[in-house]
C-alpha cells in the first residue's frame, strides 16, 4: 500500500473529507459510491463497482438472493 502523506483529522460527525486531488486521480466524483473495509488495523476505502460474482461482469445485473449476477451467467445455470 502506498502512502500518500496526507493526513486529515476526523470531524465531530466522523466525516473525513477525501482531497480532491485523490478523488481526481481515482475518478471519484460526487453522488459515488465508496465500500469499507476493515481489518484490525486499517480502514481501506474503495470505488464501489458492482459488479457479477461468478464472472466479474459489469452489464445486465439482476439480483439473486441478494448477490448480483449478469445475465449471461443466469442463462448458463439454468
């Protein structure tokens, strides 16, 4: 992991504000959203992209079960 030198304090609400100098770079614009995750010591911020959990596909997403699969992967299960 790289690091970038910056450093920012947390807010009384718990909000940090992302420099826009990062959001540029990784194509973060208003409205995204961001996954969280965590392990015992790091938070790891990352672009949400949802995306099928068979073969990784980004077009025709349906949900089953609660797992997003595309459309292509439904048809060759069935």
């Amino acid at each position: 992991m790289k690091s970038t030198g910056i450093v920012r304090k947390v807010d009384e609400l718990g909000r940090i504000v992302l420099p826009i100098e990062l959001r540029r770079t990784l194509r973060i614009e208003i409205g995204d959203a961001i996954e969280v995750y965590v392990d015992p010591e790091r938070i790891t911020l990352k672009k949400y992209n949802p995306a099928c959990v068979f073969c990784g596909n980004f077009d025709n997403m349906t949900y089953f079960k609660g797992k997003l699969v595309c459309n292509t992967c439904i048809e060759e299960i069935v």
